[in-house]
C-alpha cells in the first residue's frame, strides 16, 4: 500500500506549521507498507490533525493526500468506508470507543463488519493485553489505560495494510505498553503491512524504517 | 465457544428509540393508512353501486327512461309521444349520453290468464323490450327464438311493491314473495281473432332499472310482425345511459325539448354527486391524515437518528459504509411501517365485510372483499413510504 502526501498544510494551522521546518508539512512524501514510520510531533505541531489529516476524518488542508494513488478527498463516503475497513486500521489518541457498549462488544462491532479474526484469538488478546476480566464491563466505565488496550484490540481485529497511531500507549506503564507492541508488531507482521505512529517523543517501540519531526 | 451474536447496530442505533413514542408514531402511520384505504374503500363501493355492475343498482342509476311530455295540447293526438329517428340521433347527441337504446312496445293487444273457473284471474297486458345491454337482470333463460312455448319476463320490482303493499291488502289478496311469483306460471294470449296465440309466460326476475314488463326483444320483434295490425313499432320510450344525470345541461335539453324521465332515479342522481363529494371530501382528508401520520414516523426516526448522532459518526469512522447503515435501518423500519399498513388493510377489510352483509339487508350489493383499487392504494402507500423511510435515512446519515 503506497501512500503519498503532497504539500499537506492543514489550514487552521496554517501559520503555525508555515513559520517552522517541518518534515511533513508543505512537503512532498512517499510512503510504502510494509515501512514502519514513525513520527516525532511536539505539542502543538499537528500530530493528531496528520493522522486525522490522513484517515479522511478532517478535509480542512490544502494539497493533497493519496493512498494507492487515489485522492483522499475525492473519495466518496462508501469508497473511505472500504478503505477504512480492508486497508487502513487507526488507533485514536482519544480511543472512540461506543461507551453504551462492553468491552467485547465494541470489538465484536468491528468483528462482525470485518470477520477476519475468530472470537476465540480476540479473546485470547485481551487476556494477553490484561483486560480479560473486563470483557463484559460498559465502556464507559473502564480505566484510560483499559480502553486504550480495548482500542488497540479493535485496531487489529480488522484486515489492513496501514495502521495509523496517535499515542497508542499514553495510557499504559512500561509493561503493559511492551506486551501492547509486541502484539502489535505480530500483527503488522501477520498483515505484510507498514505502520505510522506520531508519538509526542522519540520513542523506540517498533523498528523504524523512517523518522519524521512534525 | 459459543458467542451469541448481539445485534450491536440495535443497540447503538436505534437504543434510543422510546417504545411509547415508537407506539405513538406507528398508531399516527396506522390511523392515516387506514383512513385512506378506507376513503378508497368507500369510493371503490360507490363507484361500483353508482355504475351499477351489481344486479341491483337501485343506487343512483345511471340509466334513465325518457319520454315525451303529455300536454293538454298533445293529448288528442295519439302520435304525439312518438320518438322519431330524428329524436333519437337528437338524444344521442344531448349531453352526458352514453348509451341510448328503445323500448319498443308490444304493438298487439296481449292478455294475461292464470287458473280457470272461480279462482281465475284475467287482465289485459302490455309488454316492452330493451337491447340487453340496458338490462339489470339478465336471466340464463333470458332469451326466445320462433317456436319457444314460454316467454321469460322480467317485472319491475315497483309493480310487485305496489301490489303487496298497496293492492292485495286492501282487496285482500294474498301477498306474493319474488320466489313464489317466480314459481307461478301463467297464459300470455297474443292477437285477436283467428291469428290469437297461446304462450306460457314465466316471471324470471325483478328489475329495479326499468319500469316494465320486459320480454325477449326477439319475441317483441316477431310478435310486431306476427300478431300487430300495422307492423312498425310505435316507439314512446328510449332508455338512455347518462353520465352525470343531475348535470345541468342535461336536465335543460330534457325541459327544453319537454322530454319526461323518472325524477326519482334524478334524486339519486343527486345523491351521487353529494356522495362524490363526501367521498372526495374523505379522500382529501384521508391523504391529509396519511400525510400527517407519514410525517409523525419520519419525525420519530431522525429524532431517533439525531439521538444516536455519536455512534452513527463513529461507526462510520470505523469504517461502516453509509449504505451499510441505511440499509440495516430500512430493513429495520420497513417491517414496521408495513405492519402499520397490513393492520390498516385487516380493519379495511372487516369493515368492508361488515359493510357488505349491512349492505345486502337492503339489497345493495358491495365485494365482501377489497377490492383492486384498495390493494393499488396499498400497495402504492407501501412504496411512497418506503421511499420516504429510505430517503430520510439516507439524509439523517448524511448530516
């Protein structure tokens, strides 16, 4: 899955992001799966707004974003839906998670649009991640660092080529953030897919292909 | 390990949906589709008394007997109520005409006889034809051909009134059910003189169109030839098939060219037109109330929708498509909307039941069942409101 950013300058930040050197914005990339990539994104550079920016859920930039050549902005609504659900996977820094829904069924949501994984290696990942117990807890009453690993699980559960993160481990400790990505690169790996991870720090979880600073 | 699979789109979408209010907007959808096949209902069962499909058509009937007035001037002049071919085409041609046909006369003296000695009854006769297709009751044994020993005759319905109800109680005579005149077989004596014939005459039905002892045209035909000093029929009356017999027009060429017609079958005709606007009048409100309900249930789903706005945005970010979604809510609300309707069609068609054995008490004849008209407007409502559901979905989505 190839994806190509050219002179990407998100318009709320327009002034900010034109008034410092920045290695993704305004500039021309190409970026391919199975590359691992991370980025480096300071408070207030626009570390969410890229990943949002290129999960075609915000349309307010200039220049363009395309994956697999196809311009995100002149993809219709059924045409991003496929796309989100057969190629590219997102954890969000804010988790999304349905909050009138338990735990196993804000994944059985994705499971059930795309049933690539059994029920039964959900399960086991959840175990894995420590939250095992929580299965049929509401959403809304788990920790941050529970969702967090909810959302990971949820990210993973659908086919994809590309996995979008945005502070994917803010919520967990050492320990926890370790065992979140080792599951996570097993399933990158599974998948031959590429990773983008915008992370406030320069960060060490996966082996980098390329480093950007926002 | 056995999950059960949970309908989690239900329980994201549609959580919100308050069962009272759901009841509320599906009794208000019920209520309209009711109504309005109901007002088809009763148009359908008018249009069918009015046009006199049934047997008996006494509603209203659209065909009208016309002759011409007898004056103090006209009285000395036996020819005077003769209808010429010149009348004729002019009645042809008058407004709202549909259809004319002649009364042609018996132009023979005819005698009727039953029984012999005392308990013999006599009576000079006349009788009458019309083209069949005027005919209200036509009997399988409604025809005649040269050499037939019995002639069928249809009575008016009015003579044999007038007899139970005026005659026999103050001669007192027996009264005589329509079965029992039906069973009685009596002698039709044609012609005078040498020539004078002898038929069986049996009584084979009761006509509320035409005033009259009706026979085969066949037998007025070779009896005019047969039996009649001069051979032509005098024709006095026509039978005309009329539109709108309250029409204006029309009841001004009939003063105007002194014509004389049944001014009850004009009452009913009257009738016909404040029934037209009592069933148009239902009709409109019907569509105003099917409107109303329409828009209560849309109402009740974008309020549902805009309650459950927050899932609806994420699912789409986790990537259910639009279509995906809308369809899941049709298939959701369809069944609801046509249950709405099925329950309106089972009221229409008791109703209808109803209406019909009411009806039939004072013989007039209504389908026991809905009829086409009510399945189209059924079926017709089943569309628009799918449509309707479908694109509100498809907006709430949308937005």
């Amino acid at each position: 899955m190839h994806l190509q950013i050219e002179q990407l300058i998100p318009i709320p930040l327009q002034e900010n992001v034109l008034a410092r050197e920045s290695g993704i914005w305004n500039k021309a990339l190409s970026l391919s799966a199975p590359d691992y990539i991370s980025i480096q994104a300071p408070s207030g550079t626009g570390k969410t707004t890229l990943i949002h920016c290129l999960y075609g859920v915000r349309t307010d930039y200039s220049g363009n974003i395309l994956w697999q050549g196809k311009n995100l902005r002149q993809c219709s609504a059924e045409e991003l839906a496929t796309l989100r659900a057969k190629d590219l996977s997102v954890i969000f820094q804010d988790l999304r998670l349905f909050p009138e829904l338990t735990a196993w069924e804000n994944l059985m949501v994705k499971q059930q649009l795309t049933p690539g994984i059994d029920e039964k290696e959900i399960e086991d990942w959840m175990k894995r991640l420590g939250i095992g117990h929580k299965k049929n807890a509401p959403g809304k009453t788990l920790s941050y660092g529970e969702q967090q690993r909810l959302a990971i699980i949820r990210a993973l559960i659908q086919p994809f080529q590309f996995l979008l993160m945005d502070e994917p481990f803010s919520h967990l400790d050492q320990r926890n953030t370790q065992i979140a990505r080792e599951l996570i690169l097993e399933i990158v790996q599974r998948n031959k897919a590429g990773l983008l991870l915008a992370d406030l720090d320069q960060n060490d979880f996966f082996p980098y292909h390329k480093t950007y600073t926002l | 390990m056995s999950q059960k699979r949970p309908d989690l789109l239900n329980k994201l979408l549609l959580r919100n949906a308050r069962k009272g209010r759901l009841l509320s907007a599906w009794i208000a959808l019920c209520t309209g589709c009711t109504l309005l096949l109901l007002s088809v209902m009763i148009w359908s069962a008018f249009r069918d008394l009015l046009n006199g499909k049934g047997s008996q058509d006494s509603l209203g009937s659209t065909f009208l007997t016309v002759s011409k007035q007898v004056s103090d001037a006209s009285m000395a002049d036996k020819n005077s109520t003769q209808i010429s071919g010149a009348d004729l085409e002019q009645i042809r041609k008058a407004p709202q005409v549909q259809d004319v046909g002649l009364l042609t006369p018996a132009n023979f003296k005819v005698a009727a006889s039953l029984g012999s000695g005392q308990m013999s009854f006599y009576t000079l006769l006349f009788l009458e034809a019309a083209p069949d297709r005027f005919m209200d009751q036509m009997p399988q044994t409604w025809k005649w051909e040269e050499g037939d020993q019995t002639i069928p005759i249809i009575l008016s319905r009015d003579f044999l009134n007038m007899y139970n109800y005026i005659f026999a109680p103050s001669q007192g005579l027996p009264l005589l059910s329509e079965q029992s005149v039906k069973a009685l077989g009596f002698t039709l004596t044609m012609g005078e003189g040498p020539g004078q014939m002898n038929y069986r005459a049996q009584v084979e039905g009761f006509s509320d169109r035409i005033s009259s002892v009706l026979v085969p045209q066949s037998f007025i035909d070779y009896g005019n030839k047969r039996f009649a000093a001069s051979g032509a029929a005098k024709v006095s009356r026509v039978i005309v098939k009329v539109g709108d017999p309250s029409n204006k027009e029309f009841v001004t060429f009939l003063e105007q060219h002194q014509y004389t017609t049944n001014s009850e079958q004009l009452r009913f005709s009257k009738m016909r037109s404040v029934v037209e606007v009592v069933s148009g009048a239902t009709g409109a409100l019907a569509l105003l109330l099917i409107g109303i309900g329409a828009l209560v249930f849309i109402l009740f789903i974008e309020l549902t929708m805009a309650r459950a706005q927050a899932a609806v945005r994420l699912l789409l970010q986790i990537g259910y498509g639009p279509k995906t979604l809308s369809s899941y809510l049709v298939r959701k609300y369809i069944p609801i909307m046509l249950s709405a309707l099925l329950v309106a069609l089972l009221i229409a068609a008791i109703l209808q039941f109803v209406a019909a054995q009411k009806l039939a008490a004072i013989q007039l004849q209504i389908a026991a069942v809905p009829g086409l008209f009510v399945w189209a407007a059924a079926g017709l409502s089943a569309l628009v409101l799918g449509w309707q559901i479908r694109t509100a979905i498809r907006k709430a989505l949308r937005s």
